[in-house]
C-alpha cells in the first residue's frame, strides 16, 4: 500500500498517553529508502505535511499487515533538518527522547490488555 495507518484501538490509546504528556508534538511521519530524503525534497515534504521521516516505519507497518498483527509506530525525533536539509545539530540532540515512545508503548500495552 502507499498508505498505512496505525490500529485504531493502539491509536486510541496512544493519544490518551500523549495527552496527558508534557513534551507532546504530533506530526506526519514518512517513510523513504532513501535517507535523508533528497534535499531538493524537503520544502514539498513540509509543504505536504510532512513533519518527521524515517526508514523503518513502512516495513514495520507492512509486516504487521502481512501477518494480519496490529500495529502502530511510535516515534521520537531527537534532531532535526535544516532548510537545506542539513543535519548540523546532531552533536546536541537531546538523546533522552528515546524514552518517550517506550512509555507510550507501555501505556497502550497496559491499555488493551495485550
């Protein structure tokens, strides 16, 4: 698919588990092959939408489709591109942030009763 879209239920419950966060941004995640996306991209990236990319979310979702598993990604963005695309301030990325999905996870684990 060009698509995928998390479990409904595990989105469900993961919103509930962000909300009550205090270090909360939503976005749209893409995924690509191709890493960091060709800078001659990036500005239709963000004009579409688009907030965060990685490349692994879409085999994720598509192995979980396969095997008939629901599923949802669960991201954290420790650094960011520039306007061109750079990526000049991964020295400071605050690393810490890869708690924060591990803490939702467990929130929707808990949630559903997997």
């Amino acid at each position: 698919p060009r698509e995928y879209s998390g479990d409904e239920r595990m989105v469900t419950a993961a919103v509930l588990s962000f909300e009550a966060a205090s270090w909360k941004k939503t976005g749209c995640l893409a995924t690509s092959d191709n890493f960091p996306s060709p800078k001659d991209k990036i500005e239709s990236l963000r004009s579409a939408g688009i907030d965060t990319m990685d490349m692994e979310a879409s085999a994720f979702h598509h192995a979980a489709l396969l095997f008939g598993i629901p599923a949802l990604a669960i991201r954290s963005v420790s650094n960011e591109l520039d306007a061109s695309g750079g990526d000049e301030a991964i020295a400071s990325a605050d690393i810490r942030t890869a708690d924060r999905p591990a803490a939702i996870a467990l929130d929707i684990i808990e949630t559903l009763s997997f």
